[in-house]
C-alpha cells in the first residue's frame, strides 16, 4: 500500500510548491492522503489470488493536482454569498476542530474536497439510519452487527426508545433559540422507557477491522494451516479497539443539550460506528457510546468554545499555533485544498478567509520526472 516511486516524487514536489516546508510534514501528509483516497480496486484479470486486489494511489495524485490549479488562480474562487445570523452545533465543533477550517468553509463555495470518498462513504451510511430501527429485536434481525450491538447496554437503551425526532434529510424540521442565536438539527431526539428524552449524535469513522484480513493475508494463512489460530488472535484484538472521543464531537452533542428547548433533554450519547470495507463494501463492525449530560465541567466546556467562537466572529481575526498542526489531520478535512494554515507558514487565522492567504511556492520540478511531466 504505497506510491509508486514517480508518483511519490510528483506528490512531494506538488506539496512543496503549495508550501510544505519539512519532509516529515510531507511524509505523513501524504500517508494520511494515501489512506483516504488510495482504495484496492479487484482485477479479475489477474491469474494469481495475491495479486487479484491491487491498491491504487493514483486518486491521492490527482487530488493535489486540482489543488494546485485551484491555487494558482485564488481570485476566481466563488465567495459564499450569505453571512452567518445563527450559529449551530456543527458549526462549533468545526471551529473546535480547527478555526482555519471554519473559516473556509464559511468564506467560499466549496467544490474541492480531501478525503471526499470518505466523506461521502459517511453520508451514505449515516443515511442508513442504523438508530430508527430500533423497533428490530435482538432475535428478530439475521445482520450479526445488530446481535453484537445489543449486547453494549447503551445502544440496547436506544433501541428500545421511541423516536420522537430524526434529523436526517433536507425536509427534517430545524430547532431554534433566539435567545442564544442557535439553529440546527440533531441525528435524532428519543424518549426512554421512563419518560426521560434525550439526544444522540452518531459519528461514521473508518477504522481497520482486525478481523478482516486483506485477501492476500488471508489466503496465505489459509493455505500455511494457520487461520484458525489467526483468527483468535484478531478477536481479542478486536475486543480490545479503544474508543477516543473527539472533543468537537462532544461539544457538538453539548451543544444540542444547551439550546434545544423544545423537549425537556436530560442527556445525550455520542455513538461511534467503526466501519471497514470488504469486496468494496463498506460495512459496520463496531459501536461506541458515549453519555453527556450539563454537569458543571461540560456545561464550561462548552462555554469556553462558544466565547471563542463568537469573539472569532466579531473580531474577524485571531492567533493561529501553527506548531500545533497535525497535518495528517489536515489531509483528511474537507477543506484542506483550500488552506494554507496547514503548510505552518501563518501565525493568524482570519474571517472572512483571505485570498491573499492563498498561494504557491517555487519548488524545484524532480528531475527524474521531466521526461514524463
């Protein structure tokens, strides 16, 4: 799983011309790029099982090329035509999540996307809404997810709630606050077997399966006698997958918590569903949850981000760390080719976003690659 020596040293150069100063910056940039837009493509031409799925780099390429030509011309990038008058929950964890984000994706009409695949493998599976089924019973359902997902008593609590609002769809009705200036829609609002009503945010990630092998791996097991004992092992590894819940994400079902006054919501849960792909399918393996309420230290939480988020909007400036960058992180974010807090060139971070922000390096072309670029 790697680029091929051309397309490496045609990436590397692409990341330098766009601002990349350090080769551990560009090295792990491009790991995250690999990952998130690399994908194994079947060949059913290939006589040989082990090399039947080959891994294909090719879309990471392409991706940084359209982002150059995006920054060679930062004039012509459309500007967003609408200002904010409310905020919402998704807009405070993503300023959480990183203020230079934030501002891009509230500054220009978006049409480049890292990790768009992912993005839209999300959607997909957040649309599935896996929760509203909840009326299924754990003998009634032939999917060995749900018999797994019972048994964390969290989701068997969701569940055996009623759905009182669900929040996917463009037709899904929004909440409001004028009193705080919030707007927005959480994933869905139940109420429990006693009366209580509380909020649930599900997240999709993508995370390795220990119990899903590549087809090479697998077949090489197999065939050396050695599945069986394998597979216990990928077991208990799989048993042992820690969850880590994102502080954008809690902020976000905080949020909810904060500003929703329609139903009297005593708590909420962040779910985690862990998904991997197999045949080219993406499926559920794994679920996490998470229980909130406004107890004092989150009720903080979530004013210390809201302060900061609305003293960013009023003075349309503040400092950025640029040492703090995690730019595996950034090759991941939906508005990564439109940044250029990434690169760690800027110590301040604007809103609106600049366009002046935005332009290319000279960076020597790789000579091995003259003939062919």
């Amino acid at each position: 799983m790697k680029y091929t020596p051309r397309q490496l040293s045609y990436a590397q150069y692409l990341l330098r011309r766009m601002g990349f100063q350090t080769p551990k910056d560009i090295d792990q940039y491009l790991q995250q790029l690999l990952l998130s837009k690399g994908r194994y493509h079947f060949n059913p031409k290939a006589k040989n099982p082990f090399k039947a799925w080959q891994f294909s780099a090719k879309a990471g390429v392409d991706a940084l090329v359209a982002e150059l030509e995006l920054k060679k011309a930062p004039a012509k990038i459309p500007l967003l035509r609408h200002q904010l008058s409310h905020f919402t929950a998704t807009q405070l964890a993503r300023y959480n999540f990183c203020p230079a984000a934030f501002s891009i994706s509230h500054t220009f009409e978006t049409v480049l996307e890292a990790g768009d695949g992912l993005i839209a493998m999300g959607e997909q599976l957040h649309e599935s809404l896996r929760l509203s089924r909840q009326k299924q019973k754990s003998g009634a359902t032939t999917d060995p997810f749900y018999r797994r997902a019972w048994q964390n008593p969290a989701i068997a609590k969701i569940l055996r709630a009623e759905t009182v609002y669900t929040g996917h769809g463009a037709d899904a009705p929004l909440f409001s606050n004028e009193k705080t200036g919030f707007v927005g829609s959480p994933d869905y609002i139940f109420q429990d077997r006693e009366g209580v009503y509380f909020v649930v945010e599900e997240k999709f990630i993508q995370y390795r399966d220990p119990m899903n092998p590549s087809a090479t791996k697998l077949n090489k097991e197999e065939w050396a006698g050695t599945l069986a004992t394998k597979n216990r092992e990928r077991q208990q590894e799989w048993a042992q997958i820690p969850f880590y819940f994102f502080k954008n994400h809690l902020i976000q079902v905080l949020t909810y918590l904060a500003n929703i006054c329609d139903y009297p919501l005593q708590y909420g849960y962040l779910v985690y569903w862990l998904y991997d792909f197999k045949d080219g399918e993406a499926y559920v393996y794994k679920a996490g949850v998470k229980k909130l309420s406004l107890e004092p230290k989150n009720l903080a939480l979530y004013q210390l981000y809201l302060d900061r988020f609305q003293q960013f909007l009023r003075q349309g400036a503040e400092s950025f760390d640029a040492e703090k960058v995690n730019v595996k992180k950034c090759a991941a974010c939906s508005q990564s080719p439109y940044c250029m807090h990434k690169t760690r060139r800027l110590d301040e971070v604007h809103y609106p976003y600049r366009k002046e922000d935005i332009k290319l390096y000279p960076a020597e072309f790789p000579a091995s690659l003259r003939q062919a670029y």
